[in-house]
C-alpha cells in the first residue's frame, strides 16, 4: 500500500500516516483539529515486512484498513 505521512508542528515526532488514495479524507475532523496542519513528510510503500523506525508495519496496515489513519505517537520522555 502506498502511504502519505505527515507531521505537525505542533508536536515533536508526532506522525499521521494515511494510504494515499484516502488522504486526509478519512481522519476523523476532531483528530485534525488536535493534530494541527498536517505537512506531508514523506510518500513510500508499506508492505507488512517493510522495517519502520519505531512502528510495526502490520499494525500500521491494520489501522490504515481498518480506521482510516495510523497515529504514531511521540516516544516516553524519560527524566532522572
């Protein structure tokens, strides 16, 4: 599946991937609110056993099918 993802500015390493034929059309508005304008970062094909920084590639699909968008969240802040 080939996906868009997009970032915000509003947040640090907070990613919205989505399949490129929907687009944005299928993320719920409430979450666009939140989410901020969204700034496309990168355009590539997802395949279940395509290696992802910090996201597994079947679950990404899964969402993509399933809810429309996949939310990759910042990762835990750890403070001493």
């Amino acid at each position: 599946m080939k996906v868009e993802v997009y970032r915000t500015r509003k947040r640090r390493d907070l990613y919205l991937y989505v399949a490129e034929c929907d687009g944005l059309t299928r993320v719920p508005e409430a979450l666009l609110a939140t989410f901020g304008k969204p700034e496309r970062a990168m355009t590539f094909e997802l395949t279940p056993d395509r290696k992802l920084s910090r996201e597994d590639p079947e679950l990404v699909l899964r969402h993509l099918e399933d809810e429309g968008y996949h939310l990759q969240l910042p990762p835990p802040e750890y403070r001493l």
